[in-house]
C-alpha cells in the first residue's frame, strides 16, 4: 500500500480510564507532561488534551493550558484526530471513536488482547506499540564496553582453560558500572553467579579456592577488611574493574567500536525497564517481611532468573535492600532439573527472564511442581515479565498479570504476584516524567514519528502492529 506522504497535525493525548490492563482505572499515568506538551506546540502541532489527564500524577489541567494545550472533554477527545496518545491500550468503546485511518501511539500489548487487536484491525486503526520500539542501531555507551571488556578479560582464562562450568563468580556489590560486567558473565554460563554485599567478612563468603572468581569496583568499594588479600591468599581470583579501565580502558573501548558495527536494533526506546525491576523486587521484599516476621531479610535466599535489564533493576533493589547475597540464574541454571537445586531452599524468586514467543505457554522456567513441591510456604515469587492466556509468562501459576486492585494471589501456599505496570507501585510520576520525555523524543527528535506512517524508521517501523491504513 502506498501511504499519503502528509505528516501529523494534531495530537489527542487521552486520560486513563478503565480498560482490559487497567481495571478499577487504578493507572493514573499520563503519556505527555505539560512540559512536553509545550514542546510539541512549538514544534507546530496542536495538542488536545482531555481534561484531568494529569492530575492522577499532580499535573493540572492550567499547566496544560499554559502550555499551548486545547482541553477537550472526554466525548470530543478522540474525534477527528491524526495521532491519539495514551498511555495503556484503549477501552474497547473509546475505539469507536476513532475515525478510519488515524494512528494510536499506546502500550498496545497487541496480541494479549486479541479481541481488542480484531477491533482495531476491523477499525482500520493504525497502532504503533510503544513497548516495540526499539534504538536503531543500538547505542552502547562507553560504560557498557568497558564493564563488557573487563568482565571478558576476567573470564578468559577459565573460557581457554574450557572450566567456565566449575567458576563461582561473585560480584561485589552493584552499580551502573558493573550491570554490563553481570550480563557479560551470565552469558558466559558459569557454574554460579552471585551479587555479593561488600560489608561481607572473609568467612561469611562461600567460594575460596582455584575456581573462585571475585569482580569488584575499587573506584566503589574500599576493602577496609582486607577481604581481597585474604581470598588471593586462598587461591581465589581478584579482578578490580577500574585497574583495568586505568591500564586498558581507553584501548578497549576503541577496539570494541572498530570490531562491531552496533547492531540493527537496540534497547526498547519508550520504557522504565530498570524501575519496573525495582519495584517489583521491592514489592516482594515487603511480601516477604509480611509472611516471613522471623525472618533477618538480609539472610534471605533471593534468586533472580535473568540478567538483562528488568533483571538488572531487581538485582539493583535487592543490593540495596541489603541482602547479603543474591544468585542470578541464566539458561544454564533454568533449564529443567537444574533450576530445583535453587529453588528447594528460597525465600524470593524473582523472574526477569524473557522467552522467545515459541517458548510462551511451552516452556516454564518455575512450574506449578516446584510451587507445590519445592517452594517453601510463605516463600514470594515476582514475576517481572508478564504474560496473558495467549501469551503467557515463564512462571506457570501467572496465567494473565495482576492488578493493583489483587496485586498478588496465593498458590500452594507461595506468595505470587505479577502486575502490569511494576512502576505504578510507588514510582508513578517519576515514571510518568520519564515515559513522556522518550515519547516526545520518538515523536519530534530521533525517530520523527510526527512525519508519518509514510516514513517510519526501522526501530518504529517494528512497532506498526496493526496497518498501515491510509488516512
């Protein structure tokens, strides 16, 4: 189909109502801060917003005005416009309203709803999922090399020596910094991988020896325990990430850009991976200290499955709720059989672990099994990456999110819980804030959504879910 080359004019930004993922209207986020509603005004673009869409997250509906906005009730709102905003999917009555051939810009989750996907389809209305769009290319921060580079440089010679199976590789502590370096190691399959708390004595660490490895931060941590020279006495390997990026960062970095062009796609564009990580461990810090009184939570089993963004928020929060060490698990570590060793004994799981879509309802990495026979009572499961009965989450007992109005459910008597929207549970104008700057910079800046269908970038051109259809 050839699309009109016109470009969009006018931009509805709708208020959250109840809809399929947001009963009991419970999110109060709004797409477009006032702020960034002015921004689009002066690009050339005229910007109806409904009244009170902000004031679920403390923006007035004059600081809209103030900005350039044109107020619009609720009846008027969807009518007539080139481009409608919001934040999760529409409820299926304001679909009507939309006119043949507009464009919504939503957390669309197309395809966990499919009755909702079969109307905007039969609508003729073009959806663009925020949750798909994606950099392209990728952008890889000189940050994440380094951390990359020097954790590569750690493992290499248990990976010539071909023992990766047998290192215990313990983190110490967490920080931006250091999240490339995890992900790095969980790719590199280890017999164990542990986010360790730097306070930690000599004695109160499980791995010494030959097939011990300890990756640290100097530039962070200062060993006032002389733990360091205590485990190299033992035979334990020392690896300092900022030595190596004083004698060798530099170089690492330049050899890195020389030898891999980024590649096509990237992280999602419009997200709040790492909080949403947060507050779901968070949330399940609380659970735990709810069902567990007697429990020290510093002392508590925590297993994260996964460690790429998501999972790195999890990992951040747990760090800093002070528990003393938490195992992140890769594939190795999931795969069937293996994963009842961690799971027999824990206190928190947290799932951070995506699929590939063929796996979704096939493969699940914590079953109803372990639930019934492995988890122990009043132990918490977080699952961090969501799902529906079409498409369905890793853990077998979520077989579609929960809701801030029933945020978590019991099964065999473990604590489950897996909301849409982990931000919502206490973050929600930060996050708010943050969603609406990416938004306007896929709209006017990097990614010019506001050009058209006609000329979507790559990274957009993905997220096209239902369409194109002429205007």
């Amino acid at each position: 189909m050839t699309l009109s080359p016109r470009k969009f004019s006018s931009i509805a930004l709708a208020k959250e109502i109840e809809s399929p993922e947001n009963p009991g209207a419970l999110e109060k986020r709004v797409a477009l801060t006032p702020t960034d509603v002015g921004k689009l005004a002066q690009a050339g673009l005229k910007v109806y917003v409904e009244y009170g869409a902000g004031e679920g997250v403390g923006f007035s509906d004059s600081e809209y005005e103030q900005n350039n906005a044109v107020m619009q009730t609720p009846e008027n709102i969807y009518r007539d416009k080139e481009l409608i905003i919001k934040f999760k999917g529409p409820a299926l009555a304001s679909i009507e309203e939309m006119r043949e051939g507009c464009a919504l810009f939503c957390m669309a989750h197309f395809h966990s709803y499919p009755d909702r996907a079969k109307l905007l389809q039969d609508r003729r209305i073009n959806v663009i999922a925020m949750e798909e769009i994606c950099e392209s290319p990728k952008i890889n921060s000189d940050r994440e090399i380094l951390g990359r580079r020097a954790m590569a440089e750690a493992l290499k010679p248990f990976l010539e020596k071909n023992i990766m199976g047998g290192l215990q590789v313990r983190v110490v502590g967490w920080s931006d910094r250091l999240r490339s370096a995890i992900r790095r190691c969980g790719n590199r399959n280890p017999r164990s991988l542990q986010i360790v708390q730097p306070k930690l004595s000599f004695e109160e660490l499980n791995a010494v020896g030959p097939t011990a490895l300890y990756f640290y931060d100097s530039q962070d941590f200062e060993d006032r325990q002389g733990v360091l020279a205590k485990l190299k006495d033992n035979g334990a390997h020392i690896f300092d990430l900022y030595e190596f990026e004083r004698q060798y960062g530099e170089l690492a970095i330049a050899d890195y850009h020389a030898s891999h062009p980024p590649l096509e796609f990237g992280l999602r564009r419009i997200q709040c991976l790492h909080e949403t990580g947060r507050a779901g461990a968070r949330y399940g810090v609380e659970l735990l200290k709810e069902n567990k009184p007697a429990l020290d939570i510093a002392d508590a089993k925590a297993i994260v499955l996964g460690y790429g963004n998501v999972a790195q928020g999890a990992l951040h929060e747990l760090y800093s709720q002070g528990i003393k060490v938490v195992h992140v698990l890769g594939r190795t570590h999931t795969a069937k059989g293996c994963i009842d060793f961690w799971l027999k004994d824990v206190d928190l799981v947290v799932n951070g672990a995506e699929q590939a879509p063929e796996l979704r309802g096939v493969n699940f990495l914590v079953s109803n099994q372990h639930l019934k026979e492995l988890v122990p009572d009043k132990s918490v499961v977080i699952d961090l990456v969501g799902g529906s009965a079409t498409n369905r989450s890793p853990v077998e007992a979520v077989v579609s999110c929960s809701f801030l109005t029933e945020p978590h459910f019991v099964r065999d008597g473990v604590i489950v819980s897996a909301l849409w929207g982990w931000p919502m549970m206490g973050m929600m104008r930060e996050t708010a804030v943050r969603y609406s700057g990416q938004i306007v910079d896929v709209l006017i800046a990097r990614e010019k959504l506001m050009d058209g269908l006609h000329s979507l970038t790559p990274g957009v051109q993905r997220a096209l879910v239902c369409g194109p259809f002429n205007r």
